[in-house]
C-alpha cells in the first residue's frame, strides 16, 4: 500500500521541513541576544521558535520515516536518507532536551549559557542534516 504524502500535489516532507529549519537556526541569535540585553522579550521569542519547530519538526520526522519506509522509493541512497534522518532526528531530541530542561530550571547566566550551547549543538545537526537531504534531492534529480 503506497501512502499519500502530498498536499496540492507537492510533497509532503519538503514542505514542512522548512519551518522548523528557519525556527531553529534563528534560535541561537536570540540567545545571544538575551544574554546580552536581557531575558525579555528574546528568552520568549527563543522558546516559542524552538517549541515551533519541535512540533512541526515532529511531524516532519514522522512524515520523512514514512517515506522512507515506502517500497516505491527505489533507487535513492538509502544511506544517504538514513544520515539525513538520524542527523535531524537528533537535532529534534536536542532541543527537545533543551525545551524539557528549560521548563524545569530557572533562567540565569548559566543556564542561559548552557541552552545556547544545546542551540548550536543543534544547529550543527541540523545544517548536517539539511546538507544530506539536500544531496538526496539533487542526486534524484540528476538521475531523472
């Protein structure tokens, strides 16, 4: 049974990627801007992207696995697709991690320093990520 992941005829999976991408790299700017001129607004703006993007980025996941999964997707690199998943997939369970702990310790310099250094840890994984999906597209294409 092949499953039905697009919306108006576009892929599902690339659709929503984009949005916890650009949530989650702005992150770490407003991190270092809450640092330096205060917790507010920047601590709030900082959270509610990283909350965005845990939650689409879920779906993301799920809908990419999906995908992956199918027996129609011949002749893709699977071990290329898999590097893509597991490097998302970790960036997503970073800030996860980052949210949880976030919600459970107070704000202070330090902490405020440690969940920057979880942003960019994240960031890493993610443009990691983004590079491997990125070379999945493009390798299909030119196989077309």
């Amino acid at each position: 049974m092949k499953l039905k992941l697009r919306v108006f005829d576009v892929p599902l999976h690339p659709l929503l990627v984009h949005f916890p991408i650009a949530f989650w790299l702005v992150v770490p700017v407003l991190d270092i801007a809450a640092l330096y001129a205060g917790p507010d607004p920047w601590w709030t703006l900082a959270q509610a992207a990283t909350i965005l993007g845990i939650a689409i980025g879920a779906a993301s996941i799920v809908v990419g696995l999906l995908e992956y999964l199918q027996p129609s997707l011949v002749g893709i690199d699977l071990k290329l697709a898999a590097r893509h998943g597991i490097r998302t997939s970790l960036a997503w369970c970073i800030f996860t991690a980052k949210t949880v702990a976030a919600s459970l310790l107070p704000i202070a310099g330090w902490s405020m320093i440690s969940y920057l250094a979880l942003d960019l840890i994240g960031c890493v994984l993610l443009v990691q990520g983004v590079y491997f999906g990125t070379r999945q597209v493009y390798q299909q294409l030119e196989e077309e």
